[in-house]
C-alpha cells in the first residue's frame, strides 16, 4: 500500500459518518466534543480549509452570529465568560472526570494522581474499577489503560488497527465492557472478543473500511461493519447473547453525538435556509421508530450533541435548547454569546452530564491563533445548565490548569461523554 493510500484510507476515517454532519459548511464548531484527532485532524483541517475557505468566518458578526445577535469574541468575550461563570451559585463537583489542577484526575471532588505515561489531552471516563485513560503519545502508539484510585495502570488488550481519538471508544452503561476499534473487552477479565462482520480485502477500493464503533443502547453494541459501499459499513447491533442483526438507519438520518447510540436524527433544511425541521428516531426491538419532528424557525448552524436518552439537542444556539420530544425551544438563563464563545473556542467543549444537564468548562482563554505559546496557564470554572430549571450553576470549585500545547493538542481541561 503506498503512502498516498494510507493517507486516503486514514482521512476516510477520520470523517466517516452515517451521513454528512449537519452545518458542516455554516459554521466553525467543528462537532459536540473537543475533536482529540492528531496528525489525522491536523491533515483534515487544512484540507477541509481549503475546500470551505472564507465560509468558516461566517458575515452578520461572525460564526457563532444567530438572527443578528453577535457573540462577544477574543479574550474580552471570554474574560467576561469567565466572570459570569465564577458569579453563579456554588453546586456539586462534576459527576464526569476529569484532568484538572495539578496534574491530577478529579473525580466527585477527589483528587488522585497520575503517572507520567497518561496522556493527559485525552479526557478519563469511569469504568469499573476506576478510570479509562489512555497511554502514549500519538497514532499509532497510543493504547488503552484502566487507572485505579491507587494510581496503579491496568493495560487493555491493543487495538488491531490502533487508536487516535477518544470518541472512537464506547462503555457500557456497567463500566464493565469498553470498545474500541474491532474489540469487545470485558474489564473484570480483560478477556477480548473481535467484533463479527469485520471487512474483507477486497471491498476497500481505496476507501477505509475498518470497523467504527458507535456505542453502547439499550440493546447493544451499535456498530458499522461489513459490508461496505464506498467505505460506509452497514450498522449492526451486537447483543449480549452473542447474537448480531443488521439495523439500516432511515434515509437521512445519523446517530449524533452524545447521546445514546440507539437515538438517531434527520435534519431537513428548507431550500431557501430560512429553516430547518428535526426528526428524532429510536431504535427499538431491532428497528428505528420514528418520533417527534419540529421546526426551529430558522436555519440549524451546528449540531452539537443529543442527551443521553434523545430529550435534548445542544445546538450553537446556546442559550437556546431544542426539546426534541417536544419540536421546541428552551432557554437556558445564561447571557448571550458566552456559551457560543466558549464552545467555539474549544471546538465543542460541552457535555452531557445527566439527560437534563450539561457541563461546560468556561475559561479566560484556549488553545488557538491568540494563545501561541507551548505552555501557558489557565482558569477554568466548570459551569453545570439545567434545561428542566433553566439555571445554571459552578460546577465545583474554579481549576488553575496548567496547559501544555503541541502541534497536535492540548492539555486543557476537557470531558468526554460517558
């Protein structure tokens, strides 16, 4: 295979979907969770730079405008972010954990340390027995490890085809089985099961055909594996008996980020853009049902992610929420811009802490064209918004977070969705 085809393959990869995203051409907010993609990303984005050019710096006050409202943007928009952030009540630490103030892992208010080999730009989950991390700098050396509260390293079976980004990881709702690339690990014995309807040779073509993980629903593993067309696989659910069955989602639809992976949407945009409609589909007893549908009034810029059980999509109109079981907004009480600000700057940033709340790292500054030098430090307050109570509040005491930037990442502190 030449080098040229190994690029091709690992870029195919890297942006494999169902379908296209939504807003990939409206907007700079490039997914719901910071994109941890190295090389792979950094190829990506200059190639996708090339392809959109100007449309990333959107007119009407810039890419996080909505109906003519503008965001505060640079460091005064964030700076000010930051104080509205640090002037809410006081509410619990973080359910989700994460790599905060001195290097550590916090979790519900503890902290724990780290050994050196962990990649820290790559945020923990729990499982059990302790935390998900991953070890190694960079594809293709990086590998999965549990860490435990004594700060003692577990290393997981290898990825056959390696690893490059955190969201290519699934867990159970257990803690107890993790996926990743063409593997099913169960944590209590390490004990590792190849995924079935892996690809064959011959239907590459020149396309990536390898076996994506999309997470764990109510009925199993959601995968994409053989066969494929074009290097987009067919869906599966594998159940915890063993068993396999083809799920073929509905014409235009895709499973989002975030939630569940048996929650799938369709976005249908007026031809004029004046307007976008949203249809919400389950998958149940082996096939997608279709739910509610609503229209925004307006043209989706980004889609973000969808709660863990398909109630909410986060959008770049934060403070403004869609109810997707109800085909309507909700307002969040927080100010205009700040949300989109700081989602902007993280390239997503928020995540879903429970089905009706969200976590939002609100700093003074990120990573990016502002902040060019390899190390800097920065004050992080995590902000935890309530769609039910409308509120917001901190999220645990503010991080003094020492950041450590690459080509390639960052150290900034960061979730990812359980």
């Amino acid at each position: 295979m030449t080098p040229d085809t190994q690029l091709r393959m690992r870029l195919t990869a890297a942006v494999a979907d169902t379908t296209t995203p939504p807003g990939l051409a409206r907007a700079a907010l490039g997914g719901g969770r910071r994109r941890r993609r190295r090389r792979t990303a950094s190829a990506l984005a200059l190639a996708t730079a090339a392809v959109i050019g100007g449309v990333l710096l959107l007119p009407d006050g810039g890419p996080t405008a909505v109906e003519g409202r503008v965001a505060a943007g640079g460091d005064d928009g964030r700076v000010a972010g930051l104080s509205w952030a640090r002037s809410l009540p006081m509410g619990a630490d973080p359910a989700l954990p994460f790599f905060g103030a001195e290097d550590a892992l916090w979790s519900n208010g503890e902290r724990y340390g780290v050994p050196d080999e962990v990649n820290r730009s790559m945020p923990p989950r729990a499982v059990d027995g302790g935390w998900l991390v991953f070890l190694g700098e960079d594809y293709p050396d990086m590998r999965l490890a549990v860490l435990g509260t004594d700060g003692a390293l577990t290393p997981l079976p290898p990825a056959p085809g390696g690893l490059d980004n955190a969201e290519a990881v699934a867990v159970s709702a257990d803690g107890r089985q993790v996926a990743y690339d063409s593997l099913l690990v169960d944590l209590p014995t390490l004990d590792a099961t190849e995924l079935p309807h892996g690809p064959e040779a011959e239907e590459a073509n020149g396309y990536y055909t390898g076996v994506r993980v999309i997470g764990f629903g109510e009925e199993g593993l959601v995968y994409e594996g053989a066969p494929f067309d074009r290097g987009i696989g067919t869906l599966w659910v594998l159940h915890p008996d063993g068993t396999s069955v083809e799920v073929p989602l509905p014409d235009g639809t895709h499973v989002p980020q975030g939630g569940g992976a048996d929650i799938a949407v369709a976005y249908d945009y007026a031809r004029d853009d004046s307007d976008t409609c949203v249809t919400s589909w389950h998958l149940r007893d082996g096939a997608w049902q279709q739910e509610q549908t609503g229209c925004m009034g307006h043209s989706l810029g980004e889609a973000l992610s969808v709660s863990p059980r398909g109630d909410w999509l986060l959008t770049d109109d934060v403070p403004d929420v869609w109810n997707l079981s109800r085909g309507r907004w909700e307002r969040i009480d927080m100010p205009e811009g700040i949300g989109a600000e700081q989602m902007l700057a993280q390239g997503g940033g928020a995540v879903w802490e429970t089905d009706d709340a969200f976590l939002l790292p609100v700093a003074d500054r990120w990573t990016g064209p502002a902040t060019p030098e390899p190390t800097f430090d920065q004050v992080v307050q995590v902000v935890r918004c309530s769609i039910l109570s409308g509120r917001c509040e901190r999220a645990g005491a503010a991080q003094e977070v020492r950041v450590t930037s690459t080509m390639w990442d960052s150290t900034a502190l960061g979730f990812v969705d359980q």
